[in-house]
C-alpha cells in the first residue's frame, strides 16, 4: 500500500471520527437541555433569563451546579432538631405581625442555619449554599432568595432607592416556608406545601388592601401564621 493511500485513508479515518464526535454533541444538546430543563423547573428558567435569554449558558451553569452538589449526602435531622427549628419559624411568622423586617432577617438566618445542618454548604458561603439548594429543591429555592434580599436592605431601601413593602416581605415569607418544610419535613410533606403555596399565591392575588390573612391549617393540622395586615408594621 501505498504512502499516499495510508494518508488518504488516516484522511478520512479522521474526519469520520470527527463527524461523528459533532453528532454526537449536537445530539446530546437537546437531550442535557431537556434533562436539566425537567430537574430545574422553575429555576432553569431563572438562569435562561438571566444570561439574556442564552439557554446553553444558563444549561453550562446548572450542568456545573449538578456537577459540583449532585452527590452532595443530606443529612437527617433529629426529633429535637426538628422540633426546635419549627418553633423558631413559628416564632418568626406571629413576630411578622409587629416586626416584618425583623421577622424575615429571622427566617433568613434560620434557613441558613437548617441548610447547614442538613449538610448543604455553610450559610457564611450564601451563594455556595443556594447552588447547592438549586440542585436538590429546585422549586422553593428562590424563597430563599428573596427574604435573602430583604434581611440585606440597607436600611429598608436598594441601591437604586426602591423599598422592600409589607405584602414583598410576607409573599417572601410565604415562598420561603415550602423551601423550610422540605428541608425540616425530609420531603414527607413536600405535597401539603406545595398545596399551601398555592392557597397563599391565591389568597395573596384576592385580598384587598386592609384585608385580613386568617388562620388555616398546613395539612398537618397545624396553623402555620395568621394576622391582620393593617396591623403589620414596616408597609
């Protein structure tokens, strides 16, 4: 054989590979972006929008995200652990009827603090912690987020002036009680959480202003918060 076939033939060998290697990872696009699209839920929305609409950034970032807290092993929590916890919460949700900055700075920390404890990135590594939230509570993560936002206004205000009003911070609150039921309940009321979020999304939408938020029970024949919003102070 020849030397000028055997480089016809490592030619074509070559680029056969190659073409095959393109395929391949055009393929596999669709299928990573549908898997992560199904993993994420809302959150993979989240990224979308905030890389300006470029779906394969944001799916490099949440791919990276699985990469990193995928294996993460969570831990359980004790009884008393459990009990504790649940306490504090109460306690910061019927402290919202006189102080609702103070209240949500409250739920803040404790989620920082439950997160720890279940194994996830300590709450001093905030962006740590929520990636590795984002990973394994997709749908209540951002509740996170936003009484993050709101514990860290400086003096009530953004940087460009705007405020942070009384039914922000409880729609706050509301979102970031499903996130601490998953982590306190190990996901065995994950179901009734999600049925009172939408009851509160609910409630939210028809009250009018001045109206009363009363009190109902969280499927575990608990009654997670009641008060009146005019009597809320910080609006």
């Amino acid at each position: 054989m020849s030397t000028g076939l055997i480089i016809a033939l490592i030619v074509i060998v070559l680029a056969v590979l190659v073409g095959a290697a393109v395929f391949a990872r055009r393929a596999r696009g669709p299928q990573r972006g549908r898997s992560l699209q199904h993993r994420f839920g809302p959150e993979y929305d989240r990224a979308v929008a905030r890389h300006d609409g470029d779906a394969q950034a944001a799916e490099r970032e949440l791919a990276q995200r699985v990469e990193r807290h995928g294996s993460l092993r969570v831990r359980s929590l004790e009884p008393a652990q459990r009990e504790q916890y649940e306490a504090r919460w109460t306690a910061a949700q019927e402290r919202f009827v006189d102080s609702p900055r103070e209240a949500v700075a409250e739920a803040d920390r404790l989620l920082a603090e439950v997160a720890g404890a279940k194994g996830f990135p300590d709450g001093g590594q905030y962006e740590e912690q929520v990636a590795a939230l984002s990973v394994h509570h997709a749908h209540h993560v951002d509740g996170y987020r936003r009484v993050h936002r709101a514990a860290h206004l400086r003096g009530g205000e953004t940087q460009d002036g705007a405020t942070a009003g009384t039914e922000e911070l409880r729609e706050a609150m509301v979102e970031a009680r499903a996130l601490f039921e998953d982590l306190v309940g190990e996901g065995r009321h994950r179901e009734s959480s999600r049925t009172v979020e939408r009851a509160d999304r609910a409630e939210i939408q028809q009250e009018s202003e001045g109206g009363n938020l009363h009190a109902r029970t969280d499927g575990r024949g608990h009654q997670p918060w009641a008060f009146n919003r005019r009597h809320a102070k910080g609006s």
